[in-house]
C-alpha cells in the first residue's frame, strides 16, 4: 500500500518537493498548507500511545493481531484460538508487519496502520486532485478531512475501516485521472487499489466504486469512463490481489466456509434480524455532525451551491462517488456510521470546493478577511481535536480500560493450574491483554463440571449474572468500573475450586 501511494503522489519532485505547495502561491495559502500538513500530523498521531484499546471492534483486530504473531500462521486467522474469518487479513497483515519492524506490540504501533491511511487519503486528495479543482478547493479538502471529528477518531484506533477507505479512495480518484484523459496504467493503479480494498473488507468494498462509476458514466454517456468499468485486463490485477486468500481459506478448510461468511456478511446488512433498524435519514444525521461546522456553508443558498457542484465535471463525479453509496447504505437494515467512511473523502472534495467558492465570492465583495478567517477557524479546529486527543481522552475515558490490565493480573494469580472460561458476552478486551485465549462455557457445562467437582474460574459481566443463578458459583473477586462506570466483571468459582481455596491448598489463597 504504501507503494501504492508513492506512485499516486507524484514523487518525480526533487527531495522534498512533494511537501511544497505551488512556488507562486500567496502566503496565505502557504500558511494554510503548513498549517493542515502539520495539523493532519497531530491529529492523527498525537497521543495515540496514550490511550489503550476504547472499542471492542479495536480489541477483536489486535487479538487476531497478536494471535497471528504468535502462531506464524499468516493465512488462518484465528481469534481467541477460533478460525475467524469475518474480515479478510489485509489489515492484520499490514500490522503484522508494522509490530516486526519495531518489535513492539504496543498499542500505538498496531494503530499506525489506520494513522498513516488517514494521512494517505488527506494528501492523496490534495496532491491528485489539486491540478483538477484548483489548489484552494484541494486544500480545504483536506482541512475537512482532518476537522472531521469522527474521520480523526477512525484513523487513531486499529480498526479497518480506514484502511478500506483509503484503498476505495484511491481507486475513485486514479479512475477519475483516467477518465480526464491519463494514461492506460491507471487502470491498474484503479483495479489494484480495489483489489486492496476487496482484501481489506471483502465484497462490500465494490459497492463504493461500480454503482457511482457506473452511474456517472451513464449519464454522462462517456464511453471511456464505461470502458473502464469492463476494462479486462484490470479486473484480472483486480483478481489476482483480491482472490488468493478466500481460494486458499476454501482449499484448506472443509466445506465452503468464506461463501457463508459472506453470504452471512451480505445479508445481515440488508436485513436487520437481531435489532430493531434503524431509520433512512440514520446516515444523514451522523454526516451533518461529522462535517460541523463545514457542512453550514451549504445551507446558505443551497440551490445555488448544487448548481456550482453540479457544473464542474469534478462535482458531479465526486458527489456520485460521496452521493449514490450514501443511498445505497441507507437502504440497508443494518447501519453504523463506520460503514459510510469510505464515501468521507469524496465528500471532503465537494465541501472543499464548496468553501472556495465562498471564499472567492466574499473577496469579490471586498470580504478578503473571510478567506483569513476560515484559515484560523481551521487551526483553532485542529488545535480543539490535538487537545482534545492528546489530553482530554485519555482521562476522560479511563473508565474503559482501566480495570482491564489489573484485572488480566488478578486472574493470573487466582488460577494457578486451574482452566479461565467467560460466560455471557465475549471478554475481548480483557482477552487482548490477558495474553491468551478465554473460552466461552455454557451454563449447561457449568452444571455438569459441578457434578464432577472439577475446579474452574468463570468471568461474567454484571449484565449477564442472571445466567449464573443456580450454577454454584461463588464470587471470588469483582473489577468496577469494567469497560463502563457501571461496569463490573466478577471472578466465580467453581465449588471444587472455593473447597480447595478454602482448605487453604496451595497458591489458591487470596
């Protein structure tokens, strides 16, 4: 990947050059580009090694992470000692290899993955995409990207989401070169990154390139673009990323097991079996608070800020690619506001060019100072987020993980030679940093261990210990606050392992 987006970059630049904006632009604009540049930095970097794992996604990612280094097994992805294959490796891999080069597997070492994707998809929308909409309407591309309160927080945690989003986007803005009359190699670089992209989430990854491509090049009647979206020697680049692993994964284990995850992965999000779904507009609400302030300029006049999208070639390509899988998503059953990232660089492209178009109207009515003030509402913007990640989260959400290293020590010294099982919801966390896999144990095999007076730990959260009524197991010891400030996770034991505590028998003493 990171080749990837060298040769997306221009790097035919003398040393350095590539960090430069245009040699005749004003100093303002100069200002502004160091101003994101260093901002994108600390927004994404800054203060990553301070907090431990916030989400569950996070936790199951570096579980397989660790697994994945302490087995060798590169191929067969396992999760707490189970074969998972819910989620292609790409991201594991490129941690994986992340964790070798520092020989580390701390926190903010398997999170660089996500960081420098970020970073990726920020600069790669302005150094692509500036010769096309203007260095202005690039920069302040990027400005959204990085202000963007949830894109930030999605490219500071180890999850894959941002990964996809930036092997998505750079298919969508290689295809969109092409279109504008590049060379034939960036189909490859087009197919390549999709092929990425398929290996980073599987199939769902397609639905943010063909529908917008093809709708665009439907109404556009270009033929060139409609091409492209047959061109075979690309979709064969396409396979020959994409389809190794899931051809592996089926050959090596029996039966069909990738065509069920994916059948399962599919129909899950266009149906929403287990919860109530959630409303159409879901997807629109959460895009109005992640682009704030940004998205107000809209609102002003917003006939006439469509109809200046709409008129540039570059607007009505990058709305389709933002716009028609917004739709498709808000179809599905099953929404969370992580699915939609990949469409948040497009979208960050119409806002940029939205902006400008403000900026340059107020000059025109003498407002000059309009464009310094957007200037320094950006830098106070990224100054909020560094401050805010670098110093406010870490304490502001200590309640999450720390009762989780404590906890992991505390097992260790009540178990001895004794086995650990988890009852209820799947302690992912705790797993992460307890070193080695948890079973799970139902109640039933709790019931007959008892009868056979074997010595065993159970850990079940406060919210599931109405399944342990009527099992004999005794609280041994409770951690609070676990993952939330109500939160409490008890350590139970078996009758066989209170007796053998209770006789005092060796290192089973509290």
């Amino acid at each position: 990947m990171p080749g990837l987006l060298a040769s997306m970059m221009n790097f035919t630049d003398p040393p350095g050059g590539f960090l430069q904006p245009e040699p005749d632009c004003d100093k303002l604009f100069r200002l502004f580009f160091w101003l994101v540049f260093v901002g994108s930095l600390l927004v994404y970097g800054w203060g990553i090694w301070s907090v431990p794992l916030l989400t569950h996604n996070e936790a199951r990612r570096l579980v397989v992470l660790r697994e994945l280094l302490a087995s060798g097994d590169w191929l067969i992805p396992t999760k707490n000692g189970q074969v998972y294959l819910q989620k292609p490796p790409l991201f594991t891999w490129f941690g994986a290899v992340f964790a070798l080069l520092s020989a580390s597997t701390a926190e903010w070492v398997l999170r660089l993955p996500s960081a420098l994707s970020g970073f990726g998809a920020t600069w790669l929308l302005f150094y692509r995409l500036k010769r096309y909409i203007g260095q202005w309407p690039a920069l302040f591309g990027a400005a959204v990207l990085v202000t963007s309160y949830f894109f930030s927080t999605k490219a500071r945690l180890a999850e894959i989401n941002m990964l996809l989003t930036v092997c998505v986007f750079a298919a969508i803005v290689c295809l969109y070169e092409y279109i504008c009359g590049g060379a034939r190699r960036y189909l490859s670089l087009v197919y390549g990154a999709l092929g990425l992209a398929f290996l980073t989430k599987g199939p769902v990854a397609l639905l943010f390139f063909i529908p917008p491509v093809l709708i665009f090049g439907l109404l556009e009647k270009d033929r060139r673009t409609l091409k492209a979206l047959v061109y075979w020697p690309g979709w064969l680049v396409f396979g020959l990323i994409a389809f190794p692993w899931y051809l592996y994964v089926n050959l090596y284990l029996e039966g069909t097991p990738m065509l069920s995850v994916i059948r399962s992965e599919v129909s899950a999000k266009v149906v929403e079996v287990a919860h109530q779904a959630e409303p159409a507009y879901y997807y629109i609400r959460h895009l109005l608070g992640s682009f704030a302030p940004w998205v107000l300029l809209i609102f002003y006049r917003p006939m006439h800020v469509f109809r200046r999208i709409v008129a540039s070639k570059s607007g009505r390509f990058f709305g389709l690619a933002a716009l028609v899988p917004l739709l498709l998503f808000s179809l599905f059953d099953y929404k969370r506001d992580k699915y939609i990232l990949p469409i948040y660089p497009a979208m960050a492209v119409c806002l940029g060019m939205v902006a400008e178009h403000w900026r340059m109207a107020m000059a025109q009515r003498g407002r000059a100072w309009v464009g310094r003030v957007m200037v320094g509402g950006t830098a106070v913007l990224m100054l909020v987020l560094i401050g805010y990640f670098g110093y406010v989260e870490p304490r502001a959400v200590a309640y999450r993980f720390e009762s989780l290293k404590p906890l992991a020590s505390r097992i260790d010294s009540l178990r001895g030679d004794v086995p650990v099982y988890y009852l209820g919801e799947e302690p992912i966390q705790l797993i992460y940093y307890y070193g080695r896999p948890l079973p799970e144990i139902t109640a039933d095999k709790v019931a007959l261990w008892q009868e056979q007076q074997r010595p065993f730990l159970v850990l079940v959260r406060k919210k599931h210990i109405k399944k342990a009524d009527g099992l004999r197991l005794e609280i041994i010891d409770q951690m609070q606050p676990y993952l939330s400030k109500r939160g409490v996770m008890y350590i139970m034991g078996s009758a066989e392992f209170m007796r053998t505590m209770a006789a005092g028998d060796g290192h089973h003493l509290l």
